[in-house]
C-alpha cells in the first residue's frame, strides 16, 4: 500500500507564496507521474500541475507563470511551488500518483487559504 502525505499548506495573503510537499511511503511502486490537484468550496477536484518520469512539468493555464511544480532527488516526493497567490486560489490541494503497474494513490490533501 502507497502512503502519500502532503505538508505545507496555510494561510497566506494575497501576493504571497507557498511550497507544497509531497512524500510518498510504504510499499512504493515504480512511480510514473505525480501530480496536483486542487478542490475549491463548492467546485470540482481540478488537475493543477504534472510532473513525469522523463522529466517533463507542465501546469494549468490559470497558473501558469505563478506555479511551478518539480520532482525531489529521491523521485518519491513532488512539490509545488506557488507564488503571486490569489484568493481564486484558494482550495484543498490534493497529490496524486500513477505507477507504471497502473495503480493510482490520492494524499488527503493539503488546505490553502488566500485571504487578507
């Protein structure tokens, strides 16, 4: 069994930044692709960021030149870099892998609050 856990979520006002964490544990299978979501109140869970195997990234226009996403050394742990944040940011982020066997783990998620 995959274990995904997500950190650094907060408050944050408008213009700040933040850098999510996510560190996969346990029975770790090869892993494929990792990403981001992102659930606001009242809206659908929505794909914010990618990062594969290969080494490609990739974001969502709505954050594009804000959002940055990267792999850490080990390729267990994804992160996303968020700058110039915005109240339409605000959501429960969400990490979510892809092994190569198929299999696919979602975290709990990780709550951000932009707000003044």
């Amino acid at each position: 069994q995959v274990q995904l856990v997500e950190s650094g979520g907060g408050l944050v006002q408008p213009g700040g930044s933040l850098r999510l964490s996510c560190a996969a544990s346990g029975s770790i299978c090869s892993i494929n692709t990792m990403s981001w979501y992102r659930q606001a109140p009242g809206k659908e869970r929505e794909l914010v960021a990618t990062s594969t195997s290969g080494g490609n990234t990739d974001v969502v226009m709505s954050v594009k030149g804000r959002f940055t996403t990267s792999r850490g050394n080990a390729k267990n742990t994804v992160y996303l870099q968020m700058n110039s944040l915005k109240l339409e940011d605000t959501a429960i982020y969400y990490c979510k892998i892809w092994c190569w066997n198929g299999m696919a783990y979602w975290g709990n998620g990780t709550l951000v609050t932009v707000s003044s």
